[in-house]
C-alpha cells in the first residue's frame, strides 16, 4: 500500500516539475516564468484537484452512488451561477479593484441556494439517493438556463468571458484572492478529519450506523455542507469544471481499496494529478497559446465517465 502512495506521489512530483519548467533548461527565463507567472498557476492547479476530488468523493459516500459528484447535484451549477451573475453585475457597474473578491461570496451563495432547493424538494423529506440526485439534475438544468439567460444578455465580450468561466479554465491567479481561496480550503480541511469515523460508518450502511449510534440523516446534511463548501472553492478557482469529483474517486478506490480514509488522501491526491496533466497538456499541446483546462479535462474525463457507466 505504501509503494502505491509513493507510487502516488512521485507521479504528482513529476508533473510538477514538468508544469513549472515544461521542459525548459533556460535558468534565466525559468527565474522570471516561475514565481510571477507558472507557480501562482500551478498553486491554483493543485488546489481545485483536491477540492473538486474531495467534493466527488464526499457526494459518492452520502449518495452511495459511484456516478455522482457536485455537478450532478447542482452545487457546481449553484456555485457558477453566482459567480456568473457577479462577473455581469461587476461588467455592468463597473466594478474594479477590491470588488473582485466578492467572487467568493456570491459563489457561496448560489451554492448555498441550489443546497437550499436540493434540501426543500428531496433531503429534508428522507427520499432514496436515486432521487436526490434527480432532484440535483433538475436543479443542475434550472441553474444552467438562468446561466444562458446572463449570457445572452451581455455583448460579444462579456459572453465569452462567461464561456470560458463555464467551459473550465484558470482566470485569477492574484495572490490576495487566491489567498482567499486557500483560507476556505484550509477550513474545509481542518473540519474533514471530524468526520473520518463517521462516514467510515455511514460505509458499513444506515441501518449499522444507527445501531452505532450515528444520527445518519443529522450526519449526512452535515457533510453535504461540507462537499458545498470544497466544490464552491473548486469553481471560484476553475469555473464550472467537471469530471474531476466524478472520476477521481475511482481512481483511488482502484489504487488503495475501499477504506476511507485512505481512499479520500488517494483521490485528492488522484485529483491533483488529473488537474496537474491536463494544465501541462493545455498549456503545451498549441504553444505558445493554450486551450481551456475544461477542454482537457474533458476530454480525458469523458472515456473514463463512458467506462464507468459500463462497470455500474
């Protein structure tokens, strides 16, 4: 088990220092390229790989579902639409500066809100988890037209700026805003350890865990809000980017088996690696331009998403 962690994390190491020097040996360049441009890109990089993968894997444990993630609930929808209607609001009066960090807090509050619709129409009346993640597909669709509806009333410009923020991409690298980011991230992180028992028991079934003395459905809204919070962190720091939460788990259950604890450092670990390969591939398949991170992820993610179907 531990040759495969190293296993892991050499492969992560690796991809790094590929992503940083992409295979330059020019020292002076290098010296300019990495702290200004590439290290605040990567930094940004490995931090939505371990909250979109953490998010995935917290979403399959509650739904006991292998096909679910934050998209196919709504809250990467929730978390887009309030950051898209921030980036209109912001176009329209013009607001510059310090206002650029209430990205965060109006990505929290559509997340918040397709938690709040998620809850009212499925989690507070106890229904079966196929049908909460119908309800999140409807939700996900409700969000997806209100996000069209933005776009089609902005010009040329604005609408392919919101394109790119849907599609999946890196497009704010400042150190106070990624600073911002990171601070919600170390919370989410410093709160997860709390729950390492519990969804160990929430493994084993419902029925055990009352036995056990769980309070599923108590335990169960809390790690929802949990699963919010890293996927509205994900999509302040790569837009509406999907397949990370949803393959990522998988990867690691292959790699390290079932156990959760082990299986939650895999897939963050699994999640920065995807992130990780497909910047570099991004970033030198058409250099010296670069494609969508979503594109890339995308097109990795889809095969992996049409094998998986086939496995369930």
């Amino acid at each position: 088990m531990k040759k495969r962690f190293l296993a892991l994390i050499g492969v992560l190491v690796l991809l790094i220092g590929i992503n940083l020097t992409q295979f330059s040996t020019n020292g002076q360049i290098l010296a300019l390229l990495i702290p200004n441009f590439r290290l605040p890109r990567l930094l940004t990089v490995l931090s939505a790989g371990i909250t979109l993968s953490i998010a995935g894997f917290i979403i399959q444990s509650i739904t006991e579902n292998p096909l679910a993630d934050s998209g196919t609930i709504g809250i990467t929808s929730g978390a887009s639409a309030g950051s898209v209607a921030f980036l209109l609001i912001a176009d329209h009066f013009k607001l510059t500066g310090t206002w650029n960090f209430s990205y965060p807090i109006f990505a929290l509050l559509g997340a918040l809100l397709a938690f709040a619709l998620i809850y009212f129409f499925a989690l507070r009346k106890n229904v079966s988890s196929v049908r909460v993640l119908l309800t999140g597909i409807a939700i996900t669709a409700f969000f997806q037209a209100l996000i069209t509806l933005g776009q089609l009333s902005v010009n040329a410009f604005d609408f392919q700026k919101v394109a790119v923020w849907l599609s999946g991409d890196i497009w704010q690298t400042g150190s106070t805003y990624l600073l911002i980011c990171f601070i919600l991230l170390l919370i989410g992180l410093s709160v997860l350890p709390f729950y390492f028992k519990k969804m160990e028991i929430l493994a084993l079934g419902e029925e055990m865990a009352v036995v056990l003395g769980i309070e599923v459905k108590k335990t169960k809204i809390q790690l929802y809000f949990l699963a919010l919070l890293f996927a509205s962190v994900g999509v302040l720091l790569v837009g509406g980017l999907a397949f990370v939460g949803l393959i990522a788990p998988h990867i690691a259950r292959e790699i390290v088996g079932f156990r959760p604890r082990r299986r939650l450092v895999a897939t963050a670990l699994s999640g920065m690696i995807i992130l990780c390969f497909a910047d570099v591939v991004s970033q030198m398949i058409i250099a010296p331009s670069s494609l969508p991170l979503g594109f890339v992820v995308a097109f990795i993610g889809a095969p992996y998403y049409i094998y998986l179907i086939q496995k369930v």
